[in-house]
C-alpha cells in the first residue's frame, strides 16, 4: 500500500537538495548528536578532575593513583597475582605490568612465583607498608572532602550505575 510521504519529510529532502547544491554537507545522523549530552563524556571529565585531586596529593611520593590502588590491593590481598589485581582494578594489562615494575623496583612490592608458574604473586615489602602507612591518612582525608562533596546518596548511584554495566556489559557490547 501506498503511504504518502508527511510535508515534514519533504521539507526535510528539499532542505537537504538545497543544501547539496549549496556545497554543503548532509549530515542528518550526526545532526541529532548533542556532545553535551554524552554520558562517556561526563564519565570521563569526573573521573580526570577527581583523579587530579587525588594525584596532586600523591606527587610528592612520586605516585600516580594507580600505583596507589594496586599498593592498597596488595596490601589486603596479600599473595594476590597480577592479572587479579588488573581485572579487580580494571586497569589494562600494559598499564599494569608497567605500574607493577615501577613498584618493584622501587622496592615495595616483590613479585614471587606462585603454584602456578604462569602467575605470580604481589606483596608488599617492609618499605612498601611503610609507605602505604604513610599515605593512607592522606587518601583518606581526600576520599573524605570528596564523599562530602558528592553525599552519599551520589556514592550509592555511582556504585549503582557501575553494578548496572556489570550486569549488563554483554549486551551492551553487542
């Protein structure tokens, strides 16, 4: 059956002959984009501004956040493997082989095989407690200012929407 088309769709495709022959480039997709409200976008600028805040606090022990996290990981799950730490993390592989031998040649972590020779397992050295002794006061008032900041109401949303991509990442994906 034959549909007539709306006067909307036509107006729509002569607005976009007029724009053809005006040298102009037709982009009806890309049109319904609005960057402001993209939801990486946002999720991307909180997590590098409350990431400064934390790094900033960790330069003068020569620490990036990530080096911090897989200390404090180690530390509780001590004998823990490497690509544990990474999937707990969700940090990639390279970013964690890279921190990991940063750490151990700084001599807090040592790195020693396991049952398993395919993995190794993290502890912390006596210099590598000492510095997460050293540093916890320090996340923490930071992890304080920054849950007041947000409310708890926020932290339970962010663990929220975190708990939904987990159990939803393979569809997602597809």
């Amino acid at each position: 059956m034959y549909k007539q088309p709306s006067f909307n769709c036509i107006c729509k495709f002569i607005e976009c002959i007029f724009a053809v022959m005006e040298g102009k480039v037709v982009t009806p997709n890309f049109d319904r984009v609005n960057p402001a409200e993209c939801i990486n976008a946002k999720l991307r600028k909180l997590q590098r501004k409350v990431a400064a805040l934390y790094e900033a606090k960790l330069r003068p022990f020569n620490l990036e956040g990530s080096m911090l996290a897989i200390l404090f990981l180690v530390g509780k799950m001590p004998g823990i493997n490497q690509k544990t730490v990474a999937e707990k993390l969700v940090i990639d592989p390279s970013t964690m082989s890279r921190d990991a031998k940063k750490l151990v040649k700084r001599g807090l972590i040592q790195v020693e095989k396991g049952g398993d020779p395919r993995n190794s397992e993290l502890m912390l050295t006596a210099q590598g407690y000492g510095l997460i002794e050293e540093v916890s006061p320090i996340w923490e008032a930071m992890h304080l200012k920054v849950s007041e900041l947000f409310g708890r109401f926020s932290i339970q949303q962010l663990d929220s929407m975190a708990e939904a991509i987990n159990q939803n990442i393979v569809a997602l994906q597809a």
